[in-house]
C-alpha cells in the first residue's frame, strides 16, 4: 500500500471499527444510562478540596512584580482555556454518550468494553475540570497579592 492509498479500507482497520461497533451495539443502554447519571453537570463541578496543595507553576514565576501580575494573567487564561475545552468534551462525553468515544477508546483503553471507556472518559474529563479549576483559583489568588504589592486593587485578580 503506497502512502497515497486511503488506509481507512485496510481490511485490519474496517475490522477494529467493526469490533468497535459490535461492542457498542451489544451495550446495554440502562448501563450507559446509569455511568452518565453518576455524573455531574459541569456546572456542578468544583475544584480540588485541598487547593493550596497544587502549585500551579511549571517553572518559576517572573520575580518583578509587574512582570509577574502580567504572567498570572497570562496562565489564568491559559487555564480557562484548557478547562472550557475539558467542559465541552465532558458535555459532548454526557449528551453523547457510547457515539462520542473512537473505536481505539473502546477497543484497546477498555479492551472491548464501551461503557467502561465510556466511566474512564467521564472520569478523566471530571478530574481535568477539577484540576484546571484549582489551578485557576490558585492563580487568581497569587494575582491578587501580586496586585496589591503594585499598590492595585486586588479584586482585579477575581475578573
């Protein structure tokens, strides 16, 4: 097969995705059903219960103070960017279901079972938010201090 071929019709791909679809049709719907009523709305998530243990910094933050506001400023929408994403899968994982997983999360990550994939996905997703959340929240509050040892008011941290 030449790199120009299509390897969608390879017999081994139509294959995975045959076994993929075979699992999804033998679900049980109650059991979808049930893994997506174990879990919140997106809303309804929070962050971690123990914030102040997650150091949202993979390296050291500016020492200057104004440099320092303008990089927290810059992670904190970083964050909220990566935690909207997450949301949106999350949601897409809840209104979805079975048909928002690929063949490869229910053949190999669960090893042929859908609504297992389907509990590991919503698991993941819940578990960024959460996180993303922490980090934010954690950020938000170094601003604010960062901020007020600008003379500024912190409370522009918290927007």
């Amino acid at each position: 097969m030449t790199q120009e071929e299509d390897h969608s019709k390879h017999p081994s791909v139509i294959a995975f995705a045959a076994r993929a679809a075979a699992a999804v049709a033998a679900a049980d719907p109650a059991a979808v059903a049930a893994v997506i009523a174990d879990f919140p709305e997106a809303e309804e998530i929070g962050m971690r219960s123990d914030p102040a243990s997650f150091n949202p910094h993979s390296k050291p933050p500016p020492k200057d103070p104004a440099k320092r506001a303008q990089y927290l400023r810059e992670q904190i929408e970083k964050w909220r960017l990566d935690v909207d994403r997450d949301i949106e899968t999350y949601n897409h994982l809840r209104d979805k279901g079975l048909a928002a997983l690929c063949d490869y999360d229910i053949n190999v990550s669960s090893g042929g079972n859908p609504v297992g994939a389907l509990r590991t996905a919503l698991d993941l997703k819940h578990a960024h938010i959460s996180y993303g959340l922490t980090m934010s929240h954690n950020l938000r509050l170094e601003l604010a201090s960062t901020l007020q040892a600008l003379g500024q008011p912190p409370q522009l941290a918290l927007f």
